[in-house]
C-alpha cells in the first residue's frame, strides 16, 4: 500500500465540497464524482446509489439559504484501483429567512466541523467516489428546525 496525495483522488473531495456551495447539482454532477453504487452518509441521513443522488443533495441543502464549506488537505491511501481517503471539514450554514432566528432565540449560523472519510476507485472515466462519510465532531449555532 502506497501513502500519497494523488492530486486526481484529493481533487474528488474539493470538487464535491465547492460544487455544494456553487454548482446546479444535477445527473451530470453526480455522474462526474459518484460511481454508480456510491454510497454517502450524513449524520442525519444517507443515500445508497447514483440515481437520485444530485436530488438528495439539492433537498439537503434546500434547507439553507447559502452554505461555505472549508475543507482540509486529504489524506489519500492508495493500492491499485482503489484509494481511501480521510479530512477535516468545517462548513458555514445561514439559515432561511423563514426559518431565522426570531428575536435573537437561535444563532442566525450553523457551523459544524467533522470528519470526512471516504473511498475512491479508478474507472475508465476516472477515479470516483464510492464512499463519503461525514462524522459530526462539533457543533455550535441552531440547526435547521425539524419539518
């Protein structure tokens, strides 16, 4: 096994983590970083599979008004076709007009800092990822109201 940063693997997770933030997630998306049985796990929910996968993420985020989501270097392990990765992240989220704090009750942020793991494999189209697991390590400000 091989310890290094392939720029191809840890590109991967930046380029998941400013499409959040930036990008129209669509098929396209998904199909440009996910294998087709790619698996993401949140703290409050997860998805199994590529089909659908670009709508879990746009209905997730529909619950913020913006995101900003600031990710360290990977750390990326390498043997053969698939690679293992791990990161820190700390994302931003503002809350909806409709769902603000009213009266300074709750934070107007929600701010988490977590731990970020995955895996990757090498396709003919490319190195993707089949994995992503997100670790809520802390927490401060008001999450979203429950629906």
């Amino acid at each position: 096994m091989t310890i290094s940063q392939p720029t191809e693997v840890s590109a991967l997770l930046d380029r998941y983590l400013v499409s959040l933030d930036y990008d129209k997630l669509d098929d396209e998306w998904a199909r440009g970083l996910f294998t087709e049985d790619a698996r993401v796990v949140f703290p409050m929910s997860e998805h199994a599979g590529i089909d659908g996968l670009a709508e879990y993420h746009r209905n997730a985020l529909a619950a913020w008004k913006r995101t900003h989501s600031l990710g360290s270097t990977a750390v990326v392990e390498i043997d053969g076709d698939l690679a293992t990765l791990r990161a820190n992240l700390t994302t931003t989220h503002v809350h909806l007009a409709e769902n603000a704090p009213p009266g300074g009750e709750r934070d107007p942020l929600f701010v988490a800092g977590t731990a970020v793991s995955g895996q990757a494999r090498r396709t003919p189209d490319g190195w993707r990822l089949s994995l992503l697991s997100v670790e809520l390590v802390w927490a401060t400000g008001s999450p979203p109201p429950m629906p």
